[in-house]
C-alpha cells in the first residue's frame, strides 16, 4: 500500500528496547524514535488505542487460545474502524460519511 515507514515513535517498554526490535528497524532501514520516559502524551495516539484495546478485548475476556484473541482482536478492530461513529466524520460511521461524500460530488457534478 503505502510502504514501509522511515521512522517508528516508541515508548521505552520491554519490547521497543530489544536488541532484535533494534536489528529488524536498522536491516530496514527504520529509525527508532523513543519517547522521553515518564511521557506517554508523547505518543497519544497508541496510548489511547492501546487502552481501549486492552478496556475492550483484553481485560474483557477469559482466552483459552490464540485463536479466540485474534478472532476477538480482528472483530474489535472491525468495530473500532468501520462500524463506531467517528467525531472527526461528524458522528458518522466510515461507510456513512463516504456515501455522503460519493453523493454530494455526484450531485455537484450533475449541477453543473
């Protein structure tokens, strides 16, 4: 789609300071960009993901494999990214704001 990124914004966790993390970023040529530690609001975005994430799906359920996890984790993110509303859509859902969208250019073209 879009390729690989030129630099990835991490927090300090067990698993962004690895030694292999740190290999596969330099073989691919991808900076590592840590946030300073105690400053989570520095990567907002994945805090905010992450703890819904975890409210939603991992906090939520007892798992008794892998499987039901990722069966979980694909439905949620469904939900998350197609299904809810989105405030910067003006409350609609994805679909709802692209029929809209595909509507008004298709009404615009047609008066003019």
């Amino acid at each position: 789609m879009h390729g690989k990124p030129t630099a990835v914004r991490v927090d300090n966790g067990p698993e962004f300071t690895s030694k292999d993390f740190e290999l596969w970023a330099k073989d691919n040529g991808i900076t590592i960009q840590y946030i300073q530690p105690g400053r989570p609001m520095q990567n907002g975005y994945i805090e905010r993901f992450n703890r819904l994430y975890r409210e939603a799906v991992l906090d939520a359920y007892l798992f008794f494999d892998l499987y039901q996890v990722k069966q979980l984790t694909t439905e949620w993110m469904e939900e998350y990214n197609l299904r809810r509303p989105h405030e910067a859509l003006k409350n609609q859902t994805p679909l709802e704001w692209k029929n809209k969208t595909i509507q008004t250019e298709t009404t615009l073209k047609t008066t003019v």
